[in-house]
C-alpha cells in the first residue's frame, strides 16, 4: 500500500486552500506542509492500525497486522495456529526417539537452572526450547520484521 500519494494529496489540499489568501498564506501553507509531512505519514498508519483491529474484531479466526516494508504499510492477515500446550510435542508423535547430547559443564549447569527456575524438568526443557527453535518461534532472533501494535 502506497503512503505517500496520500500524503501528497494532503499537502495539495492544503497548497489549495493557502492559495485563497495572499502570498503570505501560501508560503506558511507550504513550510506547515514541510513540517507536517512525517506527521501525516504516521496518522495514515494510525488510522490502518485501527481499521486492522476492527477488521481483526470481525473475523472468525486469526488476526489482520500493519507490517512496515520499508516506509510502506502491508494489510497482512495472519490465521490463528491451533493452541498446543507450551512444550508438547504434537499429539501424534510419542516420546520415543533418543539422543544423546554432549554439552559443556557451564552449559550443563545453565540448562538445569533454567529448568528449574520454570519448574521442568531438564528433559522437558530441551524438548520445548528444540521445539520452538525448529518451529521459529520465541526464540530472539535478529531480523528485519517487526509485528505488533504501536501507538504514535
């Protein structure tokens, strides 16, 4: 979705209106539209923002997110993922499969805190931390997407 003719369709109406007055008007229409330029930007993605939630309001399932690719909004609709308990492995595949697993002793040691600060088992927290990694979920990451909700 294209900001930018909107944003320029905006500082026109204003030019247009300056333009009644003198020359005065039109050179303070033309440095508040200058000014105000980043301004519009933002309420044009405020006012997605809103029409995203309200659209997300209406569907069955899943949600509508403003993404930012580059300057320019994309309108994306994300479907819901079935809830599965946090850790769970998929109700098909059993506990069967084994491996054996060489880590550093300070890791070791980490491991096993975190587990227990979570109140796992060590087991049980590899399982779910392997499981979101493979999967690409909460794990921090470095890149260039950006989902959630923002206020200006």
């Amino acid at each position: 979705m294209q900001v930018a003719p909107h944003v320029e369709a905006l500082k026109a109406d204003l030019a247009a209106i300056a333009a009644l007055g003198d020359e005065n008007a039109a050179a303070a229409a033309k440095s508040l539209s200058q000014a105000l330029t980043a301004s519009f930007g933002l309420r044009l993605l405020d006012v997605l923002q809103e029409a995203a939630l309200e659209i997300s309001e209406q569907v069955p399932s899943g949600h509508v997110e403003v993404r930012l690719a580059g300057q320019q909004p994309l309108l994306v609709y994300v479907e819901d993922e079935p809830a599965q308990p946090t850790g769970a492995p998929p109700p098909d595949e059993g506990m069967a499969a084994r491996i054996t697993l060489r880590l550093a002793e300070s890791l070791k040691a980490a491991v096993e805190e975190a587990a227990g600060r979570e109140g796992l088992s060590v087991n049980a927290w590899l399982v779910r931390a392997l499981a979101r990694a493979v999967a690409g979920g909460s794990a921090p990451r470095v890149g260039s997407r950006l989902t959630g909700y923002a206020r200006g």
